[in-house]
C-alpha cells in the first residue's frame, strides 16, 4: 500500500542543484495527494526564474513514478503561497547555517 512515507522518501532524494538541500527539506513540497488511480505532487520553487525547474519537475515526476504502484503522477507548480525560507525544515537551516537571527 502506497503511503505519504514513501513518497517523501524518494522526494528527499532530489536535490536543489543550486543549493545542497533536498526538494523536501527544503520545502518546496506543498501537498502530497494520493488518490485511487493518480498521485498528485503540489509543489513550488524558491523563484520563479529557477533555471532548473523543467528538469526538477520532471525529476519528481519520474521518482514519484517509481513507488506510485501504477498510478499517474501528476506534478502541480503553484506560486501561492510564496515559498520563504520559514518552509525549511530545521536540519535544512541548520545545513545552510541559516538560524533565526540570520533570517
């Protein structure tokens, strides 16, 4: 049986090219759905301008692909609410040496 777990896990293995953290940890995951015949991976980037997003949303989607037991996956980009840097996870922060002050 698919679970959120297993999803995650394969999400914390995409990294941001531009910084050393992974798409999870980093935040960039909004929603994870998992229905009865697709997964639906709701996302964001840190900018809209990001040069890799193509080849980042093509990644997610084919390593979600890999645990969803068949389902379609499909990868929604959203831009609201804006990503800031209070979606980090705090071992991210701790990473990036990113404490409160700093932010």
């Amino acid at each position: 049986m698919l679970n959120k777990e297993d999803i995650i896990a394969v999400l914390k293995n995409i990294y941001d090219p531009e910084i050393p953290v992974n798409i999870w940890d980093l935040g960039l995951i909004y929603d994870i759905s998992i229905q009865e015949k697709e997964v639906v991976i709701t996302m964001t980037f840190t900018s809209p301008t990001c040069p890799m997003m193509e080849e980042l949303l093509e990644q997610v989607r084919d390593s979600v692909n890999l645990v969803s037991g068949g389902r379609d996956v499909k990868v929604e980009l959203v831009w609201d609410p804006p990503w800031d840097l209070s979606r980090m996870s705090d071992a991210a922060r701790l990473d990036l040496d990113l404490t409160e002050q700093g932010w």
